[in-house]
C-alpha cells in the first residue's frame, strides 16, 4: 500500500482527513484538544459522553451556564451520549469503534480498561488507532497516580522554574501541560494513520504529559547543568538559563515591553536605538557572556530608557531596529487583537438565543482549508444521528435504548449555552 491511501477520499480543497473517523473520549483539556485538532484537519469527530455529559459541561460557579472552556474544545464534533458502564453502552461503543478509524481517550489510570479495554477495541477493529493520553504513561513508578495539569507541573519541575528566586513556585497561567500533550497525542495518531497506510494495521499509541513537558525546561536544565546547579530555578521573567541578556520584561510609562537580545548585533542596535553607543565596546556589555555576569545592569540600563517612553513608542523604534520585542497584552487585548482576528484562532458567534467562541487551529494546510466552526453540540443531539447512520438501527430500536438508559438524546440541556458573553461585542464577533 502507498502511503497516500490513508486519505484516499481526499481531493484539492477537502480536508486532509477527510474520511477519518475519530471517536472523542476525551474529557477535560488534553483529549479534547487532539480530537480538536484533528476536527479541523477534516476528520468526523464524534464525542462520547456519559449521559450527564464530560467534566466541563458542567455549570459555571458565577453564570450557572456551561463552561465556555467546553464550547472552544468541543465546536464542530457530533455528541452522542452513551453509559460505558452498562453492558450493553459498552457494546454499542465497541460496535461503533469497528466503523472508525480512531479512537481518544485520556481516563484516570486503568478506567479505559474497566470501561472498555485496549485489547477488546483493537480487537473489534484491527486498523483502528487508539490513542491514549495519560499524566505518567502505563510504565514506570508514577504510571498508577492520578494527573491534572497542576499536578504534572509540580512533579516536573514546570512549577519550581515559575517564578522569581525569592518567591514561592508558581504554576503557569495557561494549561501548558494539557495542550502539550494534546498537541503531541495529535502528532502520534497521525503518524500511526500513515504507518497503517503501509502496513494495513492499526496501534495503541500512548503520550504521557510528563513526558511531553520535559523537553520544553530544556533551557533549564541546560543552564542548571552547565552551571553545576550554581543558578536559581526560577528566574522570573529572565531567561532560564541566565545566559542571555538582556531577556526580560521591562517597565514603561504605560505598560510593560518585553525586549531580548540574542546575539551581539542585537545589543549593538539596542544601544543605538537607546542613544547609548558608548556601551557596544564596553567591556562590562560588549559580549553575550558579559552581558550575563552583569545581567542586573544590563536591566538597570534597559529600564531606565523603556520607562520614560510609552509602550507603543519602544516597540516601533525596537521594531524598526530589528530587535525582538513586544507589549505584555491583557487577556482582553488579546481576545481582541487583530492579529488573533486575521488568523481566525478564536471567533465569536452569536444567534439570538445563543453565543458561543471557537478556536481555530495552528496547524494550516495550504491544500487542505478547515472546515468552517460549527456550533457547540449539546449532550446528545447526535446520538440517534450517528447510530443509525453507522450501526443502521432503527427507530424502534434508538427509542428502546434510550428508554433504558443505554442511551440519551440530550433533552434534558436543549438549551444549550444560556445567557450572553459579556465579552459579546469585540473585533472578532460574526451573527
């Protein structure tokens, strides 16, 4: 077999998966977001949820509405709602993982095994790809824990190396640990969809968290190593390893700059820039080693220029003398920023009963558009939709099923997302 064979239904201008089957059940941040991603590669994702719906649909504290967090994770997938735990949800699941190609799940450790198992899947559907996320893996002497986001940075360092030297370990502010190791699980079941296209056969591929974080402290742990531990593990807002400078945010009239320089020539314009020459030759900043012995001057210098000027004003005048920079943007000017508007990474969707946001995804294809943001499933909507379409069951039959539990057809949240965003009226919004 060619390695094209996996996408044969696709042509110019479909998506790349065209005709991929993904069965989502992935719950929280990490399984959604592969089965996102590969949504917006073109697949038919089909989300699996219990019959009160996955962890996130639950009501927010403040509005009492389901989380907008699902909405932007879960927009375009088709939602059936199944009980795993009975007998017979288990076998319709097992029926319907014969028809697809993929299969997501990110269970606490040994539930996809109570539930369903890896061997009864794969034996169902020897071409299928089933993917598991986990925190630690399935070996190793953390494999049995229980992981979130929080705790995978605690245990790998993430949350010793947040912060300033003099202040407590901090965790990031966005989940980096759950989408990294979405990001990183969508890589794996694309690599096994064109292995399958040589080989005929299907795979469990497995990515754990803590192992898709790990590479990103390589700064870190290269600088924690080359300097036989002799540096601090947090460094604020400075580089890693401490070996660039200057690496910081700094203070302006009206904000904050973040402002790096990587190589010499950097400095050299910086200085310009700053209408201080007379620094390029100083011994004390002329190299990038002496740059970090005497990184609290280099700030000091730094600083006292950004602060006597606006925000806007250092980045065009750092802008126009090529050396990286950028405003520290409040979460509000990012969700309206004409940058994020342009590339369509997060839209806002209204009807008159109804708001919803959706994420666009990193990945572009020049050959393979995304389809278009759909709506938010409610619990259910698709579950008749999808088992008779793939299993061909019948009326009498759907209607036994969910009259028995096995089954829901989401009446019960028909209304979906209630309420207005009171972030409604922002650059990105389209009705």
């Amino acid at each position: 077999m060619g390695v094209t064979e996996v996408f044969a239904t696709d042509t110019l201008g479909q998506g790349a998966l065209t005709g991929i089957t993904v069965l989502d059940l992935g719950q929280a941040f990490m399984g959604p977001y592969c089965a996102l991603l590969l949504q917006r590669l073109g697949a038919d994702v089909i989300k699996v949820e219990p019959l009160k719906g996955e962890p996130y649909r639950r009501p927010t504290v403040r509005k009492g509405t389901e989380m907008m967090q699902f909405g932007l994770l879960n927009a375009g997938k088709r939602s059936v709602s199944l009980d795993l735990k009975n007998p017979e949800g288990r076998e319709l699941f097992l029926r319907l993982a014969a028809t697809a190609d993929v299969v997501i799940q990110n269970f606490a450790p040994g539930t996809f095994d109570r539930l369903i198992g890896v061997d009864a899947v794969l034996d169902a559907n020897p071409r299928l790809i089933l993917a598991s996320g986990s925190g630690y893996g399935s070996t190793g002497p953390y494999r049995s824990l229980r992981a979130m986001d929080l705790t995978v940075q605690a245990m790998s360092g993430v949350m010793a190396t947040t912060g300033f030297p003099d202040g407590i370990p901090v965790r990031t502010g966005p989940s980096v640990v759950d989408f990294m190791g979405g990001a990183h699980l969508t890589a794996a079941v694309l690599a096994a969809l064109v292995q399958r296209s040589v080989t005929g056969k299907g795979q469990h591929v497995e990515v754990a968290l803590y192992d898709a974080i790990l590479p990103s402290l390589a700064s870190n742990i290269g600088g924690y190593l080359d300097n036989d531990g002799a540096i601090p593990e947090r460094t604020g807002n400075r580089h890693g390893g401490l070996e660039v400078s200057p690496y910081n945010s700094y203070k302006t009239q009206d904000g904050w700059a973040a402002i790096l320089c990587l190589h010499d020539r950097h400095w050299a314009s910086l200085c310009r820039a700053m209408e201080r020459p007379e620094l390029i030759e100083d011994p004390a900043f002329k190299t990038g080693r002496a740059r970090a012995a005497s990184i609290d001057r280099v700030d000091a210098v730094v600083e006292a220029w950004t602060s006597t000027r606006t925000t806007d004003d250092v980045i065009m005048v750092l802008s126009d003398a090529g050396i990286a920079c950028a405003p520290v943007k409040s979460l509000r000017e990012v969700i309206t920023d004409p940058q994020v508007a342009e590339r369509g990474m997060l839209r806002y969707h209204s009807r008159e009963d109804r708001d919803w946001w959706t994420l666009g995804s990193p990945l572009r294809l020049s050959d393979s558009p995304a389809p278009e943001e759909s709506e938010v499933p409610r619990l259910g909507e698709h579950t008749a939709e999808v088992l008779a379409e793939r299993l061909l069951l019948e009326r009498s039959e759907l209607e036994a099923l969910d009259a028995c539990g096995v089954t829901g057809t989401g009446t019960e949240v028909k209304d979906g997302y209630h309420g207005r965003s009171s972030l409604a009226l922002v650059d990105t919004a389209d009705s």
